[in-house]
C-alpha cells in the first residue's frame, strides 16, 4: 500500500515569462497615484485564541489608489488564519497585540466604512429583496424609507435583481441570494468590503456569473472605490477576480503578487495561456506550503 511519503507528483512546466509579467505588474502598480492615508494598515498584528497563536505577527499597508477599486485574495489552507483577518478588519474580534487602521483611525469594532459577505446567506427571511437592501440605509443611516427603496432599486438593477423586489430570501438562488448581499454593502458606500467564502456554496457556473458580476461591478463599469478583500479556496478564482493574490499560512502573510486584472468574462480568460500559468505558480506555492505545525 502507498503511503503519504510515497505519492508520486509531477510539477507542472511553468513557463518562466510568468514571473516576468509578476514583475511588470509590479513596477506598474508603483506609478498608480494614491491618496496620503492608506485605506487599511495593520501594524505588529497578533491573535491568540486562549493559548492558541494563530497570527504571530502581520504587517501590511494597503495604498488607497485614486479613482481605482482593489481586489485582494487571501490564499491558504484550511485553519490558516484567512478569516481571522478579515474578522480583525471587521472589527468583529479584538487583537491580542497590536492594531488596525483605517484611514489613520484604529479599529476598535465593526463600522460603516467596512462590510461583510459571508458564505452563509445572511438575509432576513422575513424580509423581500428590497427591504433587505434599503433596511440598513433605514436603520443604521436613518435614511428615509422612500429614499432608501430608490437607492435600493438602483442596486437592484446593477446586479441583475429586477424582478425580484417582492421576493423573499426562500424563493431566490444561492446566487441570487449572494447578489442581495452584495447590493446591500455596496448600498451603504463601504469603503472595504470583506468576502469570506461568498461563492463557495455555488455550482460552477453560477460561481463563473458571480465572478462576472464582481468583475463588471468593480473594473469594468464601477460607480464607487472599494477595497475588496477575498477569502477563497479557488485559486482560478483568486487569479481571475484579483489585482493581488496573498499567500497566508499559520497565521503569517508569506507572498504577495500582482496578477493581471480580467479583461473578459471568467470562463473564457481561464483557458488561456497566461492565466493558466498564474494558476500554476499559485498551485505551486500552495502545494509546497509546509502545513504542520
């Protein structure tokens, strides 16, 4: 019988003008105008659960780059600290050590400027799909009712939901479901939206649609500047859908690399060469991750 130390893989060729296009990507984000504050800072970051320290130390600072939308992935095993961080972002739990900034302003709790889409669908069963989105522009923004439907239905219409006013969260898709989530974020004008997992419950090719959606929404006809951070285990995805892909891993940021932005629907840019090749680097990094402790 074959044990674990026996298995038998074959590394991919990867050809090796991907990295010069990692590199290009690289110096091009450095000539990218940005604003003074960063959008997002994290400085001698740690979290401990009890006696369990699951980031030991994370630093990174993400530019607020004028008239652009971001969108980072966090790539990693299981259990390796993804959502730990964007939870921290969140405000949802405190650090142990250290802290978080938005805009020079430490986090110390949830707040306006951030949003969050979980796997699980998150709307309110007693809710149709326009109060769902206008209910937090009502209650936490004190909009009125009549103004927060109109905003509402402008969101409704972005993300393909027109139709579906007066239905309730049981009688939509998963992914019909997730655009609700989305709608209502973007509703609020958040300036970070954190995503743990939002397709993973899809099929394929819904997961595809969703990935359109997000690229449409965000690159290819944007109405607002929103930094996006992505919790996924689709590494295609994180390539596709990303301006930067990190690798995390025992709590620690270990890799970050610019990818190129998509510039067609996700089906169709997943086949050619030189996103295969990204994947496959990804992969890679992935696969030779030393995963025990």
């Amino acid at each position: 019988m074959m044990n674990n130390n026996d298995k038998i893989y074959i590394p991919p060729l990867i050809d090796q003008s991907v990295f010069k296009k990692f590199q290009t990507l690289k110096l091009e984000r450095k000539n990218e105008k940005i604003r003074e504050k960063p959008i997002l800072e994290a400085v001698k970051l740690v979290k401990y659960y009890g006696n369990k320290l699951i980031i030991p130390e994370l630093n990174f600072k993400i530019d607020d780059i004028v008239g652009k939308s971001e969108v980072i992935s966090l790539l990693g095993p299981s259990g390796c600290g993804k959502s730990t961080i964007l939870n921290l972002i969140a405000g949802l739990i405190e650090p142990t050590e250290g802290a978080l900034y938005t805009y020079g302003n430490k986090i110390d709790g949830p707040g306006l400027d951030r949003g969050m889409i979980f796997q699980k669908y998150s709307s309110f069963e007693f809710l149709n799909v326009l109060e769902n989105i206008a209910y937090p522009l009502i209650k936490v923004k004190k909009m009125k009712k009549s103004e927060a439907f109109e905003k509402a239905k402008h969101w409704i219409d972005k993300l393909y939901l027109t139709g579906t006013e007066k239905k309730y969260p049981r009688q939509l898709s998963g992914g019909m479901q997730q655009r609700v989530a989305i709608a209502r974020t973007l509703c609020m004008e958040t300036k970070i939206l954190l995503m743990d997992e939002p397709f993973g419950a899809l099929d394929r090719k819904i997961r595809w649609e969703m990935q359109d959606l997000l690229a449409e929404i965000l690159f290819f006809k944007p109405e607002q500047e929103v930094t996006v951070f992505l919790v996924t285990h689709d590494i295609p995805e994180a390539v596709y859908i990303s301006d930067r892909v990190w690798i995390i891993n025992k709590g620690r940021l270990l890799s970050e690399d610019f990818v190129i932005r998509p510039n067609k629907e996700s089906r169709s840019m997943q086949y050619e060469k030189d996103f295969i090749e990204m994947v496959n680097v990804f992969n890679e990094k992935i696969y030779n991750l030393e995963i025990k402790s």
